[in-house]
C-alpha cells in the first residue's frame, strides 16, 4: 500500500493558507468588536456630555433666579419679580432634562433637586414680596417682627446655599463622567 505523501511546497502552501484565514477570521471579530465598543463609547460620552451640560444650565439659571430676587430687593422694584419667571422655567427644564439623559440606576439627588428649588422659590417669592411690602404704605408683613424676617431671611438663605452646593457636587459629578 503506497502511502500518499503531501510534498513540502504543498504542505507549506496550507499551512499558509490556513494561517491566512485563521488571521483574517481574528480580523473581523476584532473589526466588529471594536465597531461595537465604539458605538457604545460614542454614545457614554454624548450622554455625560450632555448630563455635564444641562447641570452647568442649572447652574447658570439657578443663579440668575438668585441674582434676580437679590436685584428685586435692593431695587425695591416689584416689577423685576416678574422677570424670574423665565429663568425659574428654563431650571425646571433643565433639570427635566438632566433626569431624562441620566441612568435609571442613578441617585435620586439630581431628581430631588427640582423639589428643593421649588420650595427654595416660593421661599425667596414670599420674602420678597414681604420685603417690598414693607417699603412700600401697605405692608402686608406688619404682623412679622425683624426677627422673624431675619429668621426668614436666614432659612432662604440656607436653602440657597444647600441649593448651590447640590449643584456644585452635580456639575463637579457630571465632570468626573
């Protein structure tokens, strides 16, 4: 019985091809397996984009909402309290948005932050609207003794300021993404 025998060209020629296929197979799964990472990566990094974004927005309309009561009272102004409505909206919107873009094994700090700001508003709303009674003939606030303005000026002042470091640690949070 003869024995069939590959000569040594032939046996070099498969194991080249077989070399060249077993390459181009490890080729494309790590084509489509980078093409996946990457897909996935793109859409991380637009998601923190936009989550660090929409934070900064909070920021920014939070501080304006502040910066517009503060101006209403030192303005005495009545009129300048109708202007923080809009600012007071785009904070709303932006913290919807901030929740929509977020994970939902998210904490629930960022989803909180719209209850606190609202009760931070109607806290600053009801201040100034005593304030600027008070300065003018009809003051609705006379019930209230400067204490206990003080002591309302004191607790707005601490929901402020707890309001701000919220959104610090959210933004600076955002960031670290």
């Amino acid at each position: 019985m003869a024995i069939l025998r590959f000569p040594l060209k032939a046996k070099f020629g498969l194991l080249l091809v077989g070399f060249i296929v077993a390459m181009s197979i490890v080729i494309a799964m790590s084509y489509n397996t980078s093409s996946e990472v990457a897909a996935r990566l793109r859409e991380v990094e637009f998601s923190a984009i936009q989550q660090h974004s929409e934070a900064f927005r909070l920021m920014d309309s939070f501080k304006e909402v502040s910066r517009l009561f503060d101006e209403a009272l030192v303005s005495g102004d009545p009129a300048v309290l109708a202007e923080i409505q809009r600012p007071k909206d785009l904070f709303l919107i932006h913290a919807e948005r901030l929740v929509r873009t977020m994970p939902k094994s998210a904490p629930e700090d960022p989803r909180g932050i719209s209850v606190d700001f609202i009760e931070y508003y109607a806290a600053a709303l009801d201040y100034n609207t005593i304030m600027l009674g008070r300065e003018s003939e009809d003051d609705p606030a006379g019930h209230l003794s400067d204490e206990e303005v003080r002591q309302y000026a004191a607790g707005i002042a601490a929901m402020e300021k707890g309001l701000l470091g919220d959104l610090n640690q959210l933004t600076v949070m955002r960031a670290k993404q």
